[in-house]
C-alpha cells in the first residue's frame, strides 16, 4: 500500500511530492471584482509552504454572473491574470503542485454580486434561475476551455473542474430535472456532455504537461449513487484526466440510498479501474490515520479542508508524526489568524456550527 509520503507519478506534468492536496476552499477573500487580494496570496501560500504536494485555488468562476459568494476569485477575464501569475509563480517557488478550480455558480450564483440573471441548465422556479438556450451552454463550455488556457499562461500546473456541490456542471447531472430536450438533456450520456466536451477542448488547447481534474458529487444533488459510479466510470476511462476528486463530505459515511445500507460510500468507488487516472478522496481526515486509512482502502491521495484551514502546515504535521491530529475544535480567531486566515474568512468559517469560539 502507498503511504502518504510517498511521491505520486501523475499521467502528465510534474509528480506529486507526497499524497496531500489542499482542497478547494471557499474563503470570501479576493477583490470584488476577483482580482487576488494579499490575504488570498498569503493563505494559499501558506499552504504550499506547509507541505501540500498540490494547492488548489477556491472555486473561480468563469463568467462574470457565475459568482456565488462575495470575494470570489476570478478567471473570467485577462484583468485576472497579474494575480493569478503572481499567486502561480509563489506556489511553485514553495516546492508545490498549483491548480486553478474551475467553476460557476449556476442556479446558486449571486445576482446582487454579479449584477446579471441567475442561469441553470433548467428553469428553476425555487432560485429564479432561468435555463440556459443550446448556444449559451456552448457558450459557457467555451468559457471554461478560455479559463483553463489563462490558467496554463498564469504558470499554474492545471485546473480542476468543479462538477460537484449543485453547481452549474453538477446541475447539468440532476436526474431530478431533466426538461433539457437538445443534447444536453435526458440520458446520462447527454447530460454529462458539457463536462467531456470542455475536458476535450482543455486538452486540444493546453500543452501536453497541463493537468487536468475534475471533482465531483457522488451522490445527493439528485445523482444515484449508480449514475455517479458510471459517471466516475467514464471520466476515468478517457484518458484526459490526471485525477478525480470524489467529494464524499465524510470519507467513510454510509451512503445516503438506504439499500445501500451496510456499506461505506468510498468503496463504492475504488474498484473502478483507472488506467493513468488517480483517484482522491475528500472530508472530514483529521488525523494522520485518517488519511492513511484512505490510501490503505484504495485512494492515490487525500484533499484535505477544514484540517488544512487549521493547520497550514497539515501535511508536515502528519508525515512527521503517524498519531497526529488536528486541534480540537471550537478555535479562537487568533489561532485561525496565525495560520493566515483574515477576518472575512474567519468570519465565513463562524458560520460553521463549532468552529470558531465564540466571544
């Protein structure tokens, strides 16, 4: 079995230098009109500096109206890229891994913020979203290909594709609403179209050492746990994918379908084979054992979220000592301060029931 300090070969680009990933981690830092902000710089380099093989940027949206919460970052435009070169060039200056999340808020974008409609891949009468036409889908397929392109030229190493959450991909997958009659509707085949079709563009407009991600939810957002296993399926089967990212909100859970009972939802999926493509695995690892618990039942790597906004120096802690485990919670704001979280983010993460101590 690989441990955690073990390098990981990836199909392209450079290897990771053990099995961390920093989690893409909403943390309400950057400008209001998603420029980096120095607070955003220094939390994520903190993280490069504290031991992460791969640091991954908060969700970014691509368009404009794709903004889902305040002082998102942004890759929708070239006014984006100074930020975005600085913030590649330090990652890498720390010895780590850089990839952009690649996003839109879809049905949960924010008009207020953004000053447009709210779009979904259907009307949705709960949000006030309107569905998107055929040509404004390849429209949004075709800004996702330019944010990855601006990405490479900003000097990151690859962008991951958020396709989890409910967000705008993930929506696309609902098979709870499914009145989309073009080709981005009904079977599974066409409702996962706009994700392959953007992998496919990534890659005939990217080098050949850009990686490339893709996250996603395996279940809940209105997608089986079948559906989720064939999608996992086939992302690994193309070929184009350095990783998936399997959002699993507690790694080892029973699955939310009770005729699933009796089961933990992460070996629903490491039987799947994978060809070149590597496999992580995301919530809830706190420990050291938690994370070698994962590589042990079939994991290539772990992301790691709330320990990583806990400790910067996450990995470092956990190969230097098998038995660690991150501080006990609720934390003050000086301790989330000292490990460079500024007020807006410790604020954010207040809003997390027992994570910050009150008073």
């Amino acid at each position: 079995m690989p441990r955690l300090a073990d390098p990981l070969v990836l199909a392209r680009g450079a290897p990771m230098r053990n099995r961390f990933m920093l989690a893409p981690l909403t943390n309400q830092q950057s400008h209001a009109d998603g420029t980096l902000s120095d607070a955003e710089f220094r939390w994520l380099t903190m993280r490069a500096q504290g031991g992460f093989a791969l640091t991954m940027t908060c969700a970014a949206h691509v368009q404009k109206g794709g903004q889902a919460f305040s002082g998102q970052l942004g890759i929708w435009s070239d006014a984006h890229l100074p930020g975005l070169s600085r913030l590649a060039a330090a990652i890498r200056a720390a010895g780590s891994l850089s990839a952009v999340q690649l996003h839109h808020g879809g049905r949960r974008a924010e008009p207020p913020l953004t000053g447009e409609l709210r779009r979904a891949p259907w009307d949705d009468s709960e949000t006030g979203a309107t569905a998107l036409s055929t040509a404004e889908v390849e429209q949004l397929r075709d800004d996702f290909i330019a944010a990855a392109i601006r990405a490479e030229k900003a000097g990151f190493d690859g962008v991951e594709l958020h396709g989890a959450h409910g967000y705008m991909l993930c929506a696309f997958l609902d098979t709870q609403q499914t009145p989309r009659t073009d080709r981005y509707g009904g079977s599974l085949e066409n409702r996962s179209r706009i994700l392959f079709e953007i992998i496919d563009g990534i890659r005939a407009s990217t080098g050949p050492a850009f990686q490339l991600g893709v996250r996603i939810s395996p279940e809940r957002f209105g997608i089986p746990l079948a559906e989720a296993r064939e999608l996992a399926r086939r992302l690994l089967s193309t070929g184009q994918l350095d990783y998936l990212d399997l959002s699993l909100w507690d790694v080892f859970k029973a699955p939310e379908e009770g005729h699933y009972a009796g089961t933990e939802l992460i070996d629903h999926f490491m039987d799947l084979p994978r060809g070149t493509c590597a496999v992580g695995v995301a919530g809830k690892l706190m420990s050291a054992a938690r994370a070698q618990q994962c590589l042990d039942r079939g994991a290539d790597f772990v992301l790691i979220g709330r320990g990583a906004v806990l400790h910067h120096d996450f990995p470092r802690l956990a190969l230097a000592d098998p038995a660690f485990e991150s501080i006990a919670r609720p934390v003050s704001r000086a301790h989330l301060a000292a490990e460079g979280l500024s007020e807006p983010f410790i604020d954010y993460m207040g809003q997390w029931k027992g994570f910050v101590a009150q008073g």
